[in-house]
C-alpha cells in the first residue's frame, strides 16, 4: 500500500493473504489516512476486499472511500457492481 | 330537474367554487413559492376536482388533473423545492384545467388549444422528478411498496435491487433485438467459511461469461462486519451475491456454473423474459400509484381534519344555494312592506292600545334585524374578485412586457354578491387597458419620465357614503385629451368648433366604437370595451368616471350602490305623489331661509348651504309632476350627497323614514335615469325611488347646456 499525502492506494489484485497484512497495515495507519484509492487496473482478486473497504469505514469513518461514495461502481474483471451494507 | 341534474348542477357549482379558490393561490404561490400549505390547497381542490369529473364521466377533465394532481404531489414533500419554471406550467396547467372544464359543461367534443401540449409538458416534469427521485431512492412510499411486491409466478424477486438494476445499467429490456435472452437473477447465499474451501468469485465470472453478459453484481456485506482490528480475510463478510446475467441459454446450462457451489450453499435462480420485466414494472409502477393515493388520501383526511379542527370550534358553514338565497330575500321584502303595512294601518293606530303599539314596534325591530341579517348574507367581501385580477394583470404585463405591480386594497370591503358576479368583466377591461395604455411602452420611457421602471397599477374598494367605490388607478402616461379629441372629431364624435373640458374629452372614450389605439392588439385597441364597461357599470345603477393627468396617470372610478334589492328611504311628498330618497344620500333636510336662495339667471336657482353653494331641484318640474312653481317658502329641502357635488332636492313635506324593497320597472324606467325603481309602501301605494346619480347628472347637463 501507498500513502501519498494522506491518500492510500491498495491493490485490488491482491489475494486473501496479502490483503490480511494490508489490513494491519491500514489499521495502523488510520489516523495518517485520509483517503483510500482502489487500483483495480489488475482487476479484483478476492471480493474480501469489498468487506475490507467496509470495514476500514466502520474503523475510521472520516476515511474518503471514493468507491463507497457511488450506488454502483465498475470494476475490472467484475462490471457493473454495488455493494449492499447491512 | 330529475335527481341526477340535481346533483350534476351542485357538482359544476362545486367545480367553479374550486376554481375560483385555486386561481389566488397559484399566484400567492408563484411569490412564496416554499409556502406548502398553498400547495397542499391547491393539491386538495384538484384531487377533488379529479374525483369529481371521474364521477361524472368528464374525462378529458379527468384525464388532465390526473397527471395535474401528480405533479402537484411531487412538490407537496419537504424538501422539494418549486422554482418558477414548475409555477408556471401550474399557472398554465390551470388554465387548461378551466378551459376543459368549460368544454365539458358545454358538453363539447373537441379538446382546448394547448390541452395536449401542457399536457406533455406535466408528463416530462412528472418523469423527471420521478427519476430523481428513483435515484435518490428516497421515497418511503417506493419503498414500501416494492418490500411488499413479489412477482406473479410466486417467486421472490427484489424489486427494488431490479429497478436499481435498471436504473444503473441503463439495460433496454424493450429492445427487440433481445430476441430469446431471458434475464437470469442469480441469488447465492453464502456461508462465512466459503474462503477457506477455496471460494473464488472469478470462477463464476469466467463461466458466466461464456454464456452471457452480466449485467449487474451486488455484493451483501455482513452488518456485523468487524472493525479492521478483528478483520479476518480467512472469514467471508459476505452474506450473499446476486448476480444479474443476460443469456439466451437454457437454464440448465446455468444452474450447471453453480453446480458445484450449490450441493452446500442456498442458489437460487429466476429466469425472466424481457415481457416480464415489463409487467413487473407495470404492476409495481400500479401499486405505487395505489399506495401513493392511499397514503394521499389519508394525508389529506389527516391534514383537512387538522386544517378544520381548530375553525369548528369557532364557526362552520352550510353550503346554500344562491337561488334559495334570493327566494329568502324576497321574502323578507315581502315581509317588510306587511310590517311597515301594520305600522302605518290606520285602524291599527286608532285604537290607541299601548300593548298593541309595543307588539307593532316589536315586530319592526325584528323585521329590520332580519333584514339586516338577510341582506348581510347576500354582502360578500370584494377580495376574491380583486386577486383574480392579479392574474389579469400578471398575464397582460408579460404579454406586453411591461413589468407592473398590481397594489390592491380594501380587498375586506363588502358588497352585494350579485354586484360582486358582475363586476369581474369591467374590472378586467379596465385593468387590461391600464397595462395596454396607461402604463408606458418601455421602461427607458418611465426613467426618462423621472419614474421607476416598474408600473404601478393600484386597485381599491371602499364605502364612501351610500355608495360602494373602486378605483383603477395608474402612474402611466396618463391620457392625451388633445390626442382624444382629435380622434373623436375624426370619428364624429366631437363637433369642430366647440370648446371641450377635460371631462368632456374624456367621456369620448365611453363612446362605442372609439379607439386610439395604433393597432388592434388581442389585449384592447378593438374600440369596443369602454362603452360595455360603462353599460355594464350603469347596468348595476352606478357610474364611471375618469380622472387623468398628462404624464402622470390615470384613475378610473367606479361608484356603485352598496345593494340592488332594499334601501333604507326617506318618503316625501310632492303634490299627490310619495316619492323616496335615498337615506344613505341623505345630509339633511330644513326649511329653507329665503335670503339664501340665488338666482342666476339661465343657470339655475342655488342656496348657499353652510358656505356652499349648491344646485336646487325642483322635483315636480324635473319629473313633470305639475308645472307650478311651488313657493320655497312653503317646501322642505333636502340635501343630498354625491361624489360629483352635494344638491339640494325641494320637495313639499317629509313624510317619514322608512325600509323599501326595489321593484324594478323594467323597460319602463329605461329612459327615465331620475328615477332608480318603485316599491310597495306599507299603505299599499306605489312610490317611486329616486335615483341621486341620474339626478346629479341632470344638473351636469344643465351646467352643460
């Protein structure tokens, strides 16, 4: 993960296992980020990073996720999709 | 009249009484366009208005409030905010509303100019505001109803995921190049170990994509998801994926993508045509419409109990019609000359009987403390009349394109009802030449006059004396009388060399067929208008004048009487003849003292009255009741006020006051101006009413000649 001036930019590629240690990684950083970019160029390897997007919002909620933001986004390798938050 | 004329002339009375009320109020609204509780006003008389003309099978009516109502409902939430494109099309919509309902009274088959093109232009606003809506996903009736909505085959279809669906992708279900794909809704539900037995959504993606297009994919996240602190990436926080995939393949061939996934976890599919789609839609697009009118309808209940609850404590109203009004009326004028017939009967008054005396006062007190409710009933405040003409005149200023404020005042002013019917078309008339030629062509020409660019047009009621005043003022240009007496010398009018006033000049405008106007517009210039609107003003025995100023305006005045049908009179007697007076015109009667009385010869005789010199008529010669010349020192004089000038009436002896009903002579009193009706005195003889205004005028003639 990248943390360019409070923007964090993850992979969307990443697989399960990476993207545990990406979640420790954001976690400890929570307080630095301000805004998390999804690169999805790769296009999307697990849909656990859909629940890990939601959860960094429940931890900080002033984290910018652009994605969240959108009723429906497009992701490479997925199309047209939303996410349904209980 | 059968039962359903009945009921048929009670609902077009209703119709025009919503009509009336909404006509204000879309102008209020047009300048407090937040206030909702005028658009729930307006709202209420057109969904009214709608179950009216459904029931009476008036569907052109019908048809247009339909989308009228809907349209109004969208701007009756909070938070939607009206701007003045949405007032206008309401403006516009109502004047189709009572264009077709004038055609459906007329039983006509024809639509009105514009019922269509309106028409279309609420639809586009309806669709708009509706796709908005859609998007923002706010609605909480939308929401309600697609929870409840199920598709018919009785399969769970998430109507609103569908419409979202729809919405996002833009998908064209009515294409026809569709052909046989069928929309293929695939539900998994997922349990939170599926990760750990090697779950990968990429597989289906593939798979799926061999075999069609997905449209559409929407993840459920777990709402017990962790905060990242306890975030497990072993652990799936997904509860379920549902996955919208376009395929004209069989089923089978689907269901055989998940095949592997389905043995332990719930996958569900629903295949369904384009068709379907569309009458999913339908009928949801149905229950909408339902639920909304449910929830319309109790709003309304809700909001009319609450809008009236705290008036029923205070006062409430029966509806009554106008004709039984008037039967009342009469009536009560026939009860009136049977109490003053008891008063004044002779063989009542000779038996001296004291009880008697009081039962005869008793019965003209309540007979003139009915009459005064009666007539009370008939008084109506001049308001509503006065805010329709905010409409006229916010129609001719755009037209013209000349901004103008319309200034009203005394709207609380009362006047008898039957006046009030038919005062509307001279005011219009008036109002509209006031737009057209009294305020200025430019507003350059207005600052280049030392004025504000807007014009200011002031429209006022009071009760001036016995009489009932409007007045249409302007701060225009005012009226050329030069400009006037050309053209009336031109048309005939006007004799070429004789000397006019002012006033004179004027009076040419009430001419027939006199018009200055360079060209005829549809707003005034047709030569017709002014003489109608004096026929009009005379018609109800009042009188128009005009006061005017070059380059600084013009006021129109209309002086009426407060009420056609009873006056309270003044009986006098002229040789043999009861005449009556006016008592609201009356100032006073005396005896006259002789050193006051002048004679000028050719112009009449005058008495200097407290200072004022005032015209004398002799009222037997001005009616012909004899030719004598009755001694001044054996008359009572009486004088009488009027807007034009105070006079004095000689008469030969006051006889006593008292309450009349007006007999109109018909044609008979036509050419007689002096004279305003008769009435039926409590001896049972006939007086005649005399008329203060064609008096004055008499003696403005006599000045004249």
């Amino acid at each position: 993960m990248q943390v360019i001036q409070s923007v964090a930019t993850v992979d969307a590629s990443l697989q399960n296992e990476e993207l545990s240690i990406l979640s420790q990684e954001i976690f400890t950083k929570i307080d630095e980020i301000k805004e998390l970019v999804v690169d999805e160029t790769q296009g999307v390897a697990s849909s656990a990073l859909f629940a890990l997007l939601c959860s960094v919002k429940k931890t900080n909620p002033n984290i910018n996720i652009a994605l969240l933001n959108q009723s429906a986004f497009r992701l490479q390798g997925i199309g047209l999709m939303s996410l349904k938050r209980g | 009249m059968n039962k359903h004329d009945r009921v048929m002339e009670i609902f077009l009375q209703e119709c025009k009484e919503i009509l009336e009320d909404i006509a204000p109020k879309l102008l209020n609204l047009e300048q407090t366009p937040d206030n909702k509780e005028i658009i729930n006003d307006i709202f209420r008389g057109i969904h009214t208005l709608k179950g009216n003309a459904n029931s009476f099978g008036f569907t052109k009516l019908g048809g247009f409030v339909h989308y009228f109502e809907d349209l109004l409902s969208i701007y009756r939430q909070e938070g939607k905010k009206l701007q003045s494109k949405e007032v206008d099309i309401f403006i516009r919509s109502f004047d189709i509303v009572e264009l077709v309902f004038s055609y459906e009274e007329e039983g006509r088959e024809d639509y009105p100019q514009d019922y269509h093109k309106i028409l279309e232009e609420i639809k586009t606003s309806i669709d708009e505001e509706n796709s908005q809506e859609t998007h923002e996903n706010s609605s909480v009736v939308f929401d309600e109803v697609v929870m409840e909505s199920t598709y018919e085959h009785n399969e769970n279809i998430d109507i609103s995921q569908l419409l979202t669906m729809l919405q996002e992708t833009k998908f064209e279900y009515k294409n026809q190049e569709l052909g046989e794909k069928k929309l293929h809704i695939v539900e998994m539900h997922l349990d939170n170990d599926i990760y750990l037995r090697g779950y990968n959504h990429q597989i289906f993606f593939r798979l799926l994509s061999e075999l069609g297009e997905i449209l559409y994919s929407v993840y459920e996240i777990d709402e017990n998801l962790p905060s990242l602190e306890d975030f497990n990436t072993e652990i799936s926080y997904i509860k379920s994926l549902t996955l919208y995939f376009l395929s004209d393949k069989d089923l089978m061939d689907i269901e055989d993508v998940f095949e592997f996934i389905a043995q332990e976890h719930e996958v569900n599919i629903i295949s369904i045509t384009p068709k379907e789609i569309e009458q999913i839609l339908l009928k949801t697009q149905e229950q909408i419409s339902l639920k909304k009118a449910t929830l319309e309808q109790e709003q309304t209940i809700l909001t009319e109990e609450k809008r009236l609850a705290p008036q029923e404590k205070t006062k409430s109203s029966i509806r009554v019609e106008s004709a039984k009004l008037d039967e009342l009326f009469d009536s009560i004028g026939e009860l009136v000359i049977a109490q003053s017939y008891i008063s004044q009967n002779e063989q009542i008054r000779s038996l001296n009987n004291k009880e008697l005396d009081q039962y005869v006062n008793m019965l003209g007190k309540s007979t003139r403390l009915i009459q005064n409710k009666v007539m009370g009933l008939r008084m109506i405040p001049i308001r509503d009349t006065f805010l329709k003409m905010r409409r006229v005149v916010r129609d001719v200023s755009q037209k013209t394109d000349k901004p103008i404020e319309l200034i009203l005042s005394g709207e609380d002013t009362e006047v008898d009802k039957t006046m009030v019917d038919k005062l509307s078309e001279p005011l219009i008339h008036l109002l509209r030449n006031s737009v057209d030629h009294g305020i200025e062509a430019t507003k350059e020409e207005r600052i280049a006059a030392g004025k504000e660019p807007e014009g200011n047009i002031y429209l006022s009621a009071s009760h001036k004396g016995s009489s009932f005043v409007i007045e249409i003022s302007d701060d225009g240009r005012g009226i050329d009388t030069q400009k006037i007496l050309r053209k009336a010398r031109e048309k005939g009018f006007a004799k070429e060399d004789v000397n006019y006033t002012d006033e004179e000049i004027v009076e040419f405008l009430f001419h027939a067929g006199f018009s200055t106007a360079e060209a005829i517009t549809d707003i005034s210039g047709r030569g017709v208008g002014l003489d109608a609107v004096k026929r009009s003003i005379e018609d109800l025995r009042g009188k128009i004048t005009v006061e005017t100023e070059f380059g600084v305006g013009s006021t129109f005045k209309i002086i009426l009487p407060l009420t056609l049908a009873i006056i309270d009179g003044l009986t006098v007697r002229i040789e043999d003849e009861t005449l009556i007076v006016p008592t609201l015109s009356v100032v006073e009667s005396f005896s006259p003292v002789l050193e006051d009385i002048h004679h000028v010869k050719g112009d009449g005789e005058f008495i200097n009255y407290r200072g004022e010199i005032l015209p004398i008529v002799r009222l037997n010669k001005l009616l012909n009741l004899n030719t004598k010349i009755i001694p001044f020192a054996e008359s009572t004089f009486i004088c009488v006020d009027h807007e034009r000038g105070r006079y004095i009436l000689q008469v030969d002896e006051l006889l006593g006051r008292q309450q009349v009903v007006i007999k109109s002579l018909g044609l008979l009193s036509n050419n007689i101006k002096e004279i305003a009706g008769v009435a039926i005195l409590g001896t049972g003889n006939i007086a005649l009413i005399l008329n203060i205004e064609g008096i004055r005028d008499y003696l403005d003639l006599e000045v004249v000649r």
